[in-house]
C-alpha cells in the first residue's frame, strides 16, 4: 500500500507506474520526455496508438490530464492587473506545452487592468498568421488603453530563454 509520504519521493516515471505497466511507461517517456508534456500534448488518439493502452486508458489518461490542468489554472491564478513584464509572462507560460504558435493579445485599462484576455490566432508547427486589424479593432470596441502582445515559438520542450522582445506592450 502506498502512502503520502511514499508518493511524494516517487519520480514522474514511478508515480505513472503505479497506473500503468513499466513498458507503456517507458514508451510514454520516451515520446514525450516528461509525464507533464504527456499529459499537455498527448491525445486520446495518439495514447490509443501505444501498445497497452486501450481506449478506456487513454480516457482515464485524458482525464488526469485535464484534471491537472485545472489545478494548475487555480493554483497559477493570475492577477487581473499587469504591474511588470513578468506578469505578462505568467499570463503566457502555458503557452509552452502547446503544440502550435498561437497569437494572443491582452487588452488593457489606464490603470493596466485586464479588460480582455483572447487567442487571436492559431497557427501551425512553425508559424500563425495575424493581422492588426483583428488586434486593434477589438482594443478600440473595449476601449483599451493599452495592449500586450503574446506570441510563443513552439518548442519541443519548455521555455529555456526569454529575449525583452519576446514580451511587448504597446501603449
């Protein structure tokens, strides 16, 4: 029987043994590198490809999945003012597990409050479109201040470095 204490000195790996067999383990792992990027990228459809893992598995597998990502909005709830570029940042860290660019734009009052918060485009692998029309006819209609432009570079595994660029607000 395995208790609290047992369960916080397990790695990743022996943590997802305890639900599924070494050998589903070990090729989870070897796919995705880390049980986080398993449980951000992986879908029902590609788990069902894994030999071991069925289709009530990779249910079981998607519902921790979105079972972690709840907690995580939660536990990472954001502020809704903009004080300093790292807020910014913590807004977009989750940008890190998806498997696509996206372009997203947060919307601002005089103070930095957060009036809008939205995805305005989602790309491909290597690249997403977007126009300013879409970016400044929405700040206009909710009459923002200002606006903070978010854009991640898709990465196999987690941000490793940060540019000042990669963060700009226009005001």
């Amino acid at each position: 029987m395995l208790n609290q204490t047992n369960l916080s000195g397990m790695d990743d790996e022996e943590l997802l043994a305890t639900i599924l067999e070494k050998p589903v383990v070990r090729e989870l792992m070897a796919q995705y590198g880390s049980v986080q990027q398993m449980l951000w990228q992986a879908s029902e459809r590609e788990l069902e490809k894994i030999k071991g893992i069925g289709t009530a598995k990779a249910r079981k597998i998607q519902c921790i999945a979105e079972i972690a990502k709840r907690i995580y909005r939660v536990k990472n709830a954001l502020p809704p003012v903009i004080k300093a570029p790292g807020d910014a940042f913590k807004r977009m860290e989750d940008m890190q597990f998806l498997t696509v660019e996206q372009f997203r734009v947060i919307y601002l009052n005089t103070k930095n409050g957060i009036i809008a918060e939205e995805v305005v485009t989602q790309g491909t692998i290597n690249s997403t479109i977007v126009g300013g029309r879409e970016i400044f006819r929405r700040a206009v209609r909710l009459l923002a201040a200002s606006i903070i432009l978010l854009h991640n570079h898709r990465r196999k595994y987690k941000f490793t470095d940060w540019l000042p660029c990669d963060i700009l607000g226009i005001t």
